[in-house]
C-alpha cells in the first residue's frame, strides 16, 4: 500500500478504515463512531491511560517508584534488564536504587533511553519516565528528534536503535 493509497483510504486510529467504517451519520446528519472505532479507541485508553490510572492509584510518583513499577509489570529482573540494555546489573541496581540511598546514581539521558528500549515502555510511557526524572527531548535539535522517534519503537532490539542513530551519524547509546 501507498501512502496516496493510505489517503484514500482515511486511516482512523492506525487502522485502515473508511470513513464509513470509522463513522456513521444519525438521523440528524451528525457523525457518531462505529463499534469497530469505539472498541478501538476504548482499547487504546484502557490501554495507554490504564497505565497511568494505576500508578496514581498505587502511588507512583518518582522515577524510582516508576521504574521499579515497569519492572514489576513488565516482569523482567535486573539481569534480564540489564542483558537487553547492555548495562551491568551494578549499574542497574545504582540506577534502580532509592536516591536517598549511597548507592544509587543519578541516570543520565542516554541510559534512560536505555532503559526504556529495555523495559520496551509504550511512547507514552516512556516519555513520562522521562518527565519524572526532569528531562525532556529538544525536537528543535536532530537528537532530540531522533529520540523522540526511537521511543515510538521501543520493540526493536538496541542495535537497531545504534544502526538508526549511527545513520544519522549521531552517537550510539551505550
């Protein structure tokens, strides 16, 4: 399929639907949702905003409390974690450490990103992890946009992430 194709075809939500699909008139002329676009859309809420619905409800509210949150829901260990960030599992437990605490170290951007793509966080998600540990991502700068765009795909290995930045000829994370 083309993107022209894509057009035509009025793509709703990601999915391919026609409008017809997507929306239906009532009998005032008024568009209302189908039941495939309402499913959809309930999907997503439940899905993104049901995330965020249960830390509030159990309390999350540092960048400590949320990684450890992801990790939990997630069901990953440290090893784990740390096998698919490249990072050691000290550094792990530095990063997962209560700051109060001797051990624990301050995460700079680029392990956070790290983490992320470990963790495989959704874009939303990943984004509030971000925001919680005060850091955001400069989309003015070619970096920033490039970051933005690897948290839309947190599923594909780092690897993948260091070939897509080294073809920008940004550095890779590490």
């Amino acid at each position: 399929m083309t993107i022209g194709d894509a057009v035509d075809k009025n793509i709703y939500f990601c999915r391919l639907y026609t409008a017809e699909e997507y929306s239906k008139s009532d009998d005032k002329g008024h568009y209302v949702l189908s039941e495939a676009a309402k499913n959809d859309m309930d999907a997503f809420f439940k899905e993104h905003y049901g995330i965020f619905d249960d830390m509030r409800e159990n309390h999350i509210a540092s960048l400590h409390d949320a990684l450890h949150y992801h990790k939990k829901r997630k069901k990953l260990t440290y090893t784990q974690i740390a096998e698919r960030s490249g990072l050691t599992e000290e550094v792990m437990h530095s990063y997962f450490a209560k700051p109060e605490t001797p051990k624990h170290r301050t995460i700079p951007l680029e392990r956070l990103m790290i983490l992320c793509n470990a963790l495989q966080l959704e874009e939303m998600i990943a984004l509030d992890l971000l925001k919680r540990a005060q850091m955001s991502l400069n989309e003015d700068e070619l970096k920033g946009r490039y970051y933005r765009y690897l948290l839309s795909i947190t599923n594909a290995p780092l690897e993948k992430w260091n070939q897509i930045l080294s073809e920008a000829k940004l550095s890779q994370l590490s």
